[in-house]
C-alpha cells in the first residue's frame, strides 16, 4: 500500500514542509553560478526510470563544458562543493514534483546501461527511482556493482515509511561529514 499510494504522498507532504528552504538554497546556488560566470547551471541527462521509462534527469552542473580536458581537469571549486555537499542533486526536486522519481529509490542510471541488465538486476526498476538511496548511504560509489544492486533490491523488496525516514535521517548525516566525492572515479557498469 505505501510503495503504491503512501510514497507518493509522503514525497510531496515533506516538500511542502520544506520548500521554503529548498527555494532559498536553491536560488543561492543559482546565484553562485551568475557571480562566478559558470554557465550553464544545469546539467540534464536522459536516465532511467520506473518500469524502465526513460526520463531527463537534472542537475546543478559542476564540471566544466569543456569536454576536450580530462574529467579530473573539468572541475571547478564551486562545484565541488556542490558536490562535497550533495547539493549538486537539489534540482531531482523536480522530477520528484513531476512524478519521475522518489526522494527515496534506486539512482537512476544512465540510459545506455538499459540493455546490460540481467532479470533480477532490472526488478530495481520497479520502483521509482530516487535523490538518495540504501546503496547511497552504504558506500555509494565506493561499492561494486553487485553491491550497489543488492542493496537497491532490498530496498525495493522492503519499501516502507519507517526504511525511508531512516535513509533519509542517514543522508542528512552523510551530508555533514562532507566526505569526498568520487563520483568521477566510478567504473561504468559493463553488464
């Protein structure tokens, strides 16, 4: 009942609670991005999402659109620390607005990984994917795939309110230890 109906609820409910701060951070950051000249803001990219539905993903942009200079050589301070922070993710906000995703879920992952899934790996998508998630909190990048998608099915398997307050409770608290990103550092998913 509550991964069909409650979910839902519960993403909206809690942005309602929060959307003041939400719109100060976000405009802050946005205004960050006009002072120092790094444009463009945002970053989108086609993900995947539930029952395998292709969506736009997006994101506060924090590499440099230079795509000639290695990953490592696109960084600039300003998003790192959007990335340091997690706040790089803020504008999925949106996505979860338009019904694309969950606070709470699987990532979303790259369209081109579509056909590598095996069955059990593809059940992940039978949830809406999330801003954060049981992988996230439990290694995130740090993981190997297998992890990654063991962690995403038990979470598919056992959605419920009191898992995702915890995950989120867990994210807040991963968010202040500003621990370092590396994200860039993530083997691509070979099937």
């Amino acid at each position: 009942m509550y991964r069909t109906f409650g979910k839902m609820i519960f993403d909206y409910l809690l942005l309602l609670i929060f959307l003041g701060p939400l719109v100060l951070v976000f405009f802050l950051i946005v205004l960050g991005y006009l002072v120092q000249g790094e444009l463009p803001i945002f970053f989108s990219q086609v993900r995947i999402g539930k029952q395998g539905k292709p969506f736009s993903l997006h994101k506060f942009r924090t590499l440099s659109t230079d795509t000639t200079k290695s990953l490592a050589d696109r960084r600039f301070p300003f998003g790192n620390f959007l990335r340091l922070t997690n706040l790089d993710e803020l504008p999925q906000v949106w996505n979860v607005l338009k019904g694309e995703m969950s606070l709470v879920g699987p990532r979303p992952l790259p369209i081109e990984y579509q056909p590598l899934f095996s069955a059990a790996q593809n059940q992940r998508h039978e949830v809406r994917p999330g801003i954060t998630g049981l992988a996230q909190i439990s290694g995130k990048n740090d993981l190997p795939w297998p992890e990654k998608f063991k962690y995403d099915l038990n979470y598919m398997h056992n959605c419920s309110l009191w898992l995702d307050l915890s995950i989120l409770f867990k994210t807040l608290l991963l968010a202040f230890l500003f621990k370092q990103d590396t994200s860039l550092n993530e083997e691509k998913f070979s099937g």
